[in-house]
C-alpha cells in the first residue's frame, strides 16, 4: 500500500465517516458492474484489463472486478478506507494496488488503464478541482479507454435545501440523504458536458431520479451515470 499526497476531497470522509468504520461497503454497486462487463474492451481478458476506481473507498467494486479476474488500482483520500480495501484482498487472496492519493494529481503513468470508475466520488470536490481530476483520468486512460462518472444531480433534494459555496459547491444541506455531508457538487447536465469535453466522446448520458412519496414533502434522490470514451 503506497502513499502519496491527500485527497482534494473533503477531510470529513477520513474524519467522521471511514476513520470511524462508517460505510465501509462490501459488495459492488449493480451500475457498476455493468459498466465493466458492457464498456471493457472484448478484445482483451480480464487478466489483460487494468481498471481504476478513483475513491475506491472499501473497494467493495474493486473486490468484484478482481474476483472476475481484472487487475485493479484504488486510489483514496482517506487512509482507514485504502487500510480496510487493502486488508480486505490480503483476507481474501486477491490482488490489487491500493494507494492514498489526492484525485488532481494521480500517480500512475500515461495510458495505464482501459477502464476508470468514479462512483460517487468527484461530486465531492469543487468543479474545477473535479475538473483537474478529468484531466488526469484522461491522461492515465489508453486511447479508446472508458471512463464512468457519476456524480449528483442539481434535482436532489438535498441541492434544493442547501446553500450556494465557492466553486459550484452546495454547502451547509439541511436535507436529504446527502445532509450528513459538508459540501457537494451537484450537476445539470451543461455542467457534466463541461467536465467531459474536449477530448472525450460521449457513450452514455443517464438521469436518474428516485422519489420517496411516503414522507411528508417528497424526497428526491439524483444522480447522473455517463460513460465516455478517451478520444
């Protein structure tokens, strides 16, 4: 397990959530895994396929795409979290390169990898901090890479109750299920085509809205899953 520079991320991530064994998933996200077995290349094996999950967290979708045989990189800002993904592999007998990073500067070679996943995971940051990240990605993707992104929606109710912050943040959320949270980036879709310009083709461009209609004022939960491909 390497370490590098902290995480653009909010500190909180570290501090109240994985340093106290707060969310640590195990098992991967359905989205996810379709992601890997729709968009990986068909010409290559699994053994042939590097894929990276930038804010891997537990690496709960890493353990899944290293059990079918991909190798897999998972950088985090926190350290409890990369400690549990790490210790997680080690238990399990898989392989897997886990290291504390910081998303704008990823230490990995250009054209390292086939597939890049963000699951939830940039929304944490501003957007041009999140931006900078894109740029990495990019750089670290081969040619004809793909890379999912999924950030939150402008919809969420919990952009709805919060408060304009510095570099498109929503900060200080006093609902929704996002409310734990110190800041979030929501996006609308003119923000997602922003980050993923220039060299990147789009693929996919999906909206998602959940709404609970048994609480008191409906709850919407939203959140946009968008593949692009490294032109």
């Amino acid at each position: 397990m390497q370490e590098t520079a902290r995480s653009a991320v909010d500190p909180l991530w570290e501090e109240e959530i994985y340093g106290r064994e707060q969310q640590l998933n195990r098992y991967p996200f359905d989205f996810v895994v379709t992601f890997v077995h729709r968009f990986r290349d068909r010409t290559k094996t699994p053994e042939e396929t590097s894929i990276l999950e930038v804010g891997c967290g537990a690496g709960n979708n890493l353990w899944f795409a290293a059990r079918e045989g991909f190798r897999v990189a998972g950088l985090d800002g926190s350290p409890s979290a990369i400690g549990h993904a790490a210790a997680r592999f080690r238990a399990d007998g898989l392989s897997g390169e886990f290291c504390v990073g910081d998303f704008t500067s990823l230490p990995y070679p250009d054209a390292t990898f086939d597939l890049v996943i963000d699951r939830g995971s940039l929304t944490n940051c501003g957007f041009s901090a999140a931006g900078r990240a894109v740029a990495e990605i990019q750089r670290v993707l081969r040619p004809g890479g793909r890379f999912l992104f999924n950030p939150y929606s402008r919809a969420h109710t919990s952009h709805l109750t919060g408060t304009p912050g510095p570099d498109e943040l929503t900060v200080r959320i006093t609902g929704g299920v996002l409310r734990q949270y110190r800041q979030i980036c929501f996006y609308d879709e003119a923000m997602v085509r922003r980050q993923l310009g220039a060299g990147w083709k789009l693929l996919s461009l999906r909206h998602l809205e959940l709404r609970e209609h048994l609480d008191d004022e409906p709850d919407v939960h939203a959140e946009w899953r968008v593949v692009a491909e490294k032109a």
